[in-house]
C-alpha cells in the first residue's frame, strides 16, 4: 500500500474511532469499573501492535506475491470497483466469518480467548485478540494480496466502511437501538440487522451466558456482513444485549495475565485451569 493510501486509510479509521471513544467517554463507559488493571494493560498492548502486526502481514503478502507473480503487479487495477468490493467481501470478510467461526473451537480458542476475556463493550475491545490470531488471519494476507493486484483506493474505502461497522457493533454507544424505538425506522433496522453486524447481535456474541436466550457466543460470527450468520445458520436476533459480558472461568480462578493472552504459546499461563497452559485444549464454560 502506498504512503498516500496508508495515510488516507489510517486517518478516516483513526477519525471513527476517536468519535466512538469521544462519546463513550462523554457517557463514562469509556473506562468501565469492571476493568481489571490486565485488561487495561492488554488494551494498551493490543492498541500499539495491532498497527504494526496488520502493516507487516500487509508487507510481507505484497512482497510474496512480487516474487511469485511479479508479472502481475496491478495487474487488476482496472476492474470495475463494484467487482473489487465483491471479491474483498469473500477473500476478506468471508474469510474472516470462518477464521472467526474456527475460533470458537478448541483448536483455535487460545488465540481468540483475549477478544472475550473483557467483562465490557467498548471500542477498546475492537482489535483485543492473541498476536498470532492476526498474524496467521487469512483475510490479512488475501487483501495484502489484493493491494499488490491492484486494488488501492477500493480497498481503502472498503476496509474504512468495514472498520466503521465493527468498531460502532464493539461500542457501548449501542447506537442501534435508537432504530429499534421508532416504529418508522422498524423495517430499516430488521433490513440492517441481517446485513450488518449491529451492537445487539455483536454483543450477543460478547456474552458471558448464552442460555438467557439473547447471548450467542457460538454464533454471530460476522464482522462487516452479518448476513453470514444468516445464510450459515449461526444467526440470533433478539433486539436486546445482554446482562454482561466475559468468561465465566476468570469469574471462578481469576483474570490472566496480558502478556499470556497476548502471546501464548510463547508466554503459557501458571493459572490452575487455564486453555493458556500446556496441559488443557478446551474452552471453559
């Protein structure tokens, strides 16, 4: 990606986020009491890495595709944008729903585990996951890819549209609800609800319970497209968020530590019953 795509890229996602965390400090959620001071560490962490891990797979696609396929360097630069945004929704988003989805699987949990770990919503929990869950994130290198082939300025608009839609679905703002009370504005929300992820099905996901019948933390996996849940059957729709949020085992044994979220398996975890240690390879419940 170009200095100028980058700039332009970083400064309207740094713009959306600013504008969440302005109104979610001005309604005091921004530091919530339920924070521990690990969760405030590992915020930070995952806040100053995040940038550096996305821009190195970002680097390191674009510098495989030059040695593999150096023939075709914006080889696709002229398609028709609308033809771009289709195949970034399935080389990215789609693949974002299965990495999500694959997430929720014993296999794959301990790199996701950091993203539920916060007892709260808040735009401080967007980018909250395990280095290696975007380090190895298929969707990171297909797009670097498609930066290479020639995808510029579309992606730009289509990863700030993306990165809109998911920081507001992590804020405490909850700002679909506003749709919800007016019965005008009804179809619109049942319309947007199956296309987008929105706060009530993201936070659903977040939940620290899913047998009140409005948490879903084995389903709406979605990112920028709920309708992915839709058409794979993952889908709930209740219009409500939950009563709270997190991990019912640091509940019972306590938080870990930022660094063993963060870093497992080069950092694992003393804690008793852990999925960061050497010994379990399930969820707790």
């Amino acid at each position: 990606m170009s200095l100028d795509l980058q700039n332009a890229q970083l400064l309207a996602v740094t713009a959306i986020f600013a504008l969440f965390a302005v109104a979610e400090l001005a309604m005091g959620h921004f530091f919530p009491g339920s924070a521990s001071a690990e969760d405030n560490r590992l915020d930070v962490a995952v806040g100053v890495t995040f940038p550096l891990i996305s821009g190195s797979v970002f680097a390191a696609s674009k510098a495989l595709c030059g040695w593999v396929i150096p023939q075709l360097r914006d080889a696709w630069a002229d398609w028709p944008w609308w033809q771009m945004v289709v195949l970034l929704l399935l080389a990215d988003d789609l693949t974002q729903y299965w990495w999500h989805r694959l997430s929720h699987t014993s296999v794959m949990w301990p790199l996701h585990r950091a993203h539920h770990s916060a007892a709260y919503m808040s735009v401080r929990v967007v980018y909250r996951n395990n280095a290696f869950y975007y380090a190895l994130m298929p969707g990171l290198w297909f797009s670097g890819a498609l930066l290479y082939l020639g995808f510029g300025w579309v992606f730009v608009g289509y990863s700030v549209v993306k990165l809109a839609v998911i920081i507001g679905a992590h804020s405490a703002i909850r700002w679909d609800r506003w749709l919800y009370r007016h019965r005008a504005l009804r179809p619109v929300a049942w319309l947007l609800e199956r296309i987008i992820s929105t706060p009530a099905t993201h936070f659903a996901h977040h939940a620290l319970t899913q047998d009140d019948g409005i948490g879903h933390y084995m389903g709406n996996y979605g990112n920028l497209l709920f309708l992915w849940d839709v058409l794979f059957g993952t889908a709930r729709i209740t219009r409500q968020y939950p009563p709270a949020f997190g991990l019912k085992d640091d509940r019972r044994h306590g938080p870990e530590r930022w660094y063993h979220q963060m870093f497992f398996p080069l950092f694992r975890s003393r804690r008793a019953e852990t999925v960061l240690g050497r010994e379990s390879h399930i969820p707790i419940d």
